[in-house]
C-alpha cells in the first residue's frame, strides 16, 4: 500500500514546512544561522518521521489485507514493510547516540584543552537535537556542522547524522 507510505511523507513535508519552513525563513532573514539550520533540521526531521511513520502503517494495512483476503503475499509484504520500518528507527536511534556521544566528548575535550569553538560547536549541535527533538516527537535528522575540523574526517562518506 504505497499510497500509505506516501502519505507519510506528505504528512512529514506539510508539517515540517510550516514549522521549520518558517523559522528557517526567520533565521533566514534575520541571518542567525543557527535558527535556519534548526528550520532546515525541523522539515529533515518530520519528514524522516513521517517516512517510518508511512512504512509502518502500510506494512500494518498489508498484513490486515492479506489476512482478511487470504494473501499471503500482501502479508509477506506487509512484512518486509514493518521490518524496514524498524530497522530505521534502530538505525535512528544508533545514529542519535553516536551523534550526542561525539558531541558530549568534543564538549569535553574542549574543556580540557580550553578550545572556545569545540565547545560551542558540540553545545550548539546538542541544543538542536534537544529543540527538535522537543518539536518533531520523533526521528530527528540533523546535518553536521560544517565547521567542525576532525569529527567529519572520521566519516566521510556520510552527509546527515539523523537522530
């Protein structure tokens, strides 16, 4: 049932641009770049919700179908949705907690060696993952901050820590 899925990304994209959309805009025109990264971070996230939240559902809708109807394919497909599902909210939670641990010790090591930015940086990325967290009520997706010297060198290859 993919128009379930699809749904759920609608679903995530409307909300998403109404409330990050907008203070994107703000941050946007106010040139606080924090504010529109946390815009941008909001549409990210609820969409990323609205995703798990569509596969969820229609691998629900599948199994329901092929059982009343006798189908054991939708079923095998209802299946395979609520696994994949699944799998990306395990996959989210992982990507969270390396992000707030790799944040947490940059704090630290910023302490330590008394490096302003490091701290700031590791603050400011924690301080989005709370705010969006507190908005979205779901999956949060987050992009590395760009500015950041030796946590994007240990993997290159990945664009967007999501939580």
């Amino acid at each position: 049932m993919d128009f379930i899925k699809k749904a759920g990304i609608v679903g995530g994209a409307v909300v998403g641009g109404i409330i990050g959309g907008t203070l994107s805009i703000v941050g946007h025109v106010t040139k606080i770049k924090f504010v529109d990264e946390l815009g941008e971070s909001i549409v990210d996230s609820t969409i990323l919700t609205g995703s798990i939240a569509g596969q969820l559902a229609s691998g629900a809708a599948d199994i329901v179908a092929g059982g009343v109807q006798k189908e054991p394919d939708h079923i095998e497909q209802g299946k395979k949705d609520l696994k994949a599902g699944g799998g990306k909210i395990v996959g989210n939670y992982v990507n969270n907690a390396k992000l707030i641990i790799n944040n947490s010790g940059d704090i630290v090591q910023g302490v330590r060696t008394r490096d302003i930015k490091k701290v700031l940086n590791g603050a400011k990325t924690l301080g989005k993952i709370a705010a969006i967290g507190a908005i979205t009520v779901g999956a949060i997706k987050i992009e590395p901050d760009k500015n950041k010297d030796s946590q994007n060198e240990s993997a290159p290859d990945q664009e967007q820590e999501s939580i």
